[in-house]
C-alpha cells in the first residue's frame, strides 16, 4: 500500500507539473489541435447533462475542469450553480480570468479529484471532460463522482476513446501519435506533454470498458455516444434513487 501510494502521488505531481507548463497555451493549442471539435464535444455534455436533469435550480460540478471550458458553457444551462475544481492552480487562475472577463460566477476549487472537497451528496450533476485517464485510478476517481451525486444524480464523463472504422482509426493513429506531438510541442513550447496524450489516451479504456467500470462502481443506466467516429465518447450514469 505505501508504494501504491508514493506511485500515486509521484503520478499526479507530474501530471500537475506537465498541465502547469502548458496552462498558458492549453485552451489555443486544444482548439487548433482538434479543428474546434473539443468545443462541439463539451457543448454535447452541457445538452446531455441539461436534457436528463431536472428543469428546476440544479447544481453541477465540473471535475478536472482545467481553465474552465466546460464550466463556463454549463453556466448556461437555466437554473444552474456551477462549481468548478481543479488541482492545477494556473489553470484554474485562467478558468478564474475568463469567468471573471465573461461576468459569470463561477466558485473554483482547488482540489484532488481522488479525494473531492465536498460532502457526499453534494450535486445533482457532475461531469469531467478529458481529465478520467489522467488520473493515477480511474476506478476511484469514479468512485469520488458517485459519492459526491445525490440519489438520482447524473455523472457525463468526456473523454478520448477509440476510433470505431478500422481505416479511420488507422489515418487517426497516424495523426494523433506523429503530427500532434510535433504541433502540440510547437504550440506550447512542451513537446512532451502532447507525447503523453496519446500515451494515455492508449492505456486508458475503450468504451465499453469504461461503460463496465462505471457499472461496477455502482452507476445505473450507464450509456455512451460516441462523437466523431469514436475519436471521442460521452458516458453517462447514474447514482442509484
């Protein structure tokens, strides 16, 4: 259990360091990367959150919510209070200036998605966008978003998946592995950080897989879509009335 632990913490004192240096560049270097597709992909959570929550005031949390994308679009949602966490302090001082320069209140915490600092029962919805896989357990970190969902909660987790067309997950593997490494390090000055996306990205579920995990954490009504060809999914669940 100790070097479990000290495994850990060594994984996301990197993964903070690396979101750290980028932090500046990381909304720029995304939307050019993804031709805007990961704006599409986040407007697609807020809809499926928005269409499965009740129509009255609800409250959301937004896990992993780097500088605030997600955040800001669910803020739209009528009714919403958003919260938004993170464990990367420069990100979330971006997430902080961009709500600020929108005027919308948006309370952001630091804080470790493995140990949530917030009360069991906390939030009708919660959703993380590109954050599960680079978590050192995902199962636990799936465990955090059910305890902190009141009965009857929804959770929407976004993240890069696999390609479903075996020609299209052969020309995205092409991109994905050498060009976007070599632009992303451009973009941000961090060539290794765009090497660790598709690292990753191959190491963590494929949809089905992570359709079981959330089962087998105690989600109900487990569901995904997946959005451009697989490239990436949305998987929702919920906590058990």
């Amino acid at each position: 259990m100790p070097d479990e632990t000290a495994a850990a913490t060594e994984h996301a004192n990197r993964v903070r360091d690396m979101f750290a240096t980028i932090a500046a560049r990381y909304d720029l270097a995304n939307h050019l990367l993804s031709g805007n597709f990961d704006k599409r992909w986040r407007r697609i959570v807020v809809d499926r959150l928005r269409g499965s929550l009740p129509a009255k005031e609800v409250s959301i949390l937004d896990v992993a919510c780097g500088t605030g994308d997600l955040s800001l679009m669910l803020s739209e949602i009528s009714g919403a209070r958003i919260v938004g966490t993170d464990f990367c302090r420069p990100m979330l001082e971006i997430a902080r200036h961009k709500a600020a320069k929108g005027g919308v209140p948006l309370p952001l915490v630091e804080g470790d998605a493995l140990n949530l600092p917030f009360r069991s029962g906390s939030f009708d919805g919660v959703a993380i966008a590109f954050g599960l896989r680079n978590l050192a357990s995902a199962e636990i970190g799936l465990k955090e978003l059910r305890r902190v969902l009141r009965p009857g909660g929804k959770a929407a987790v976004l993240e890069f998946s696999r390609p479903v067309t075996p020609l299209f997950r052969q020309l995205f593997q092409w991109y994905f592995t050498r060009l976007l490494p070599l632009f992303g390090g451009l973009l941000s000055g961090c060539q290794g950080a765009y090497e660790y996306l598709p690292a990753s990205v191959s190491k963590f579920a494929d949809q089905q897989q992570l359709a079981s995990l959330m089962q087998r954490v105690g989600f109900v009504e487990v569901e995904y879509q997946n959005l451009t060809g697989g490239v990436a999914a949305i998987h929702l669940g919920q906590r058990p009335v």
